[in-house]
C-alpha cells in the first residue's frame, strides 16, 4: 500500500450565494427549506475538513451584486448575489 503525503491548502477567490453565506457566517438554518439544506451540507462537506469563511473586509472587492453562476459551495444555479468566500486549511492528498 502506497503511503500519500497529506498537506493543507487555502482555497481562495470563491464566491457564495447568500443562503450558503448565512450558514457559513453564523451557521443561520432558519430560513433554509429542507431541499436546499441537503445542498449546502453537501457543499460544505465537500471540502474534505476545511473550513469556510467569509471573505469581509472594508472593500467587499470579492462580491459580486448579481451572477448567473452557480454557488462554489452548494452549486445551484440561483440568480443572486455571490459573496467572496475561502477554505481554510482544506486537506488534499
């Protein structure tokens, strides 16, 4: 059995629709129907135990006001608001 080295990585420069930013800032499921719940944890979960964050700043330069392209964590196709978003410390190998 072949041994791979692991390593940590950020991932940046991704962009969020507004119900994945919700969770991924204040874990808010609130308002989130169950459907779409089974997307964003699957998105999340992708990251093999990296953590999300939310690219904030005093120029939210990463945000885009509306966009056609699908959320980088759940992936739906959604017209909406994308907010700049990271991974900390994902693991690949």
């Amino acid at each position: 059995m072949a041994i791979t080295e692991r390593h940590e990585e950020n991932i940046t420069g991704l962009h969020v629709c507004v119900d994945c930013a919700a969770v991924i800032a204040n874990g808010d499921w609130e308002q989130i129907d169950d459907y779409d719940k089974y997307d964003i944890r699957q998105g999340l979960a992708r990251t093999s135990g990296g953590y999300w964050v939310l690219d904030c700043g005093e120029n939210e330069e990463n945000d885009i006001d509306f966009s056609t392209t699908p959320c980088d964590c759940c992936r739906r196709k959604w017209a909406g608001a994308r907010h700049g978003a990271s991974i900390l410390d994902a693991l690949f190998s």
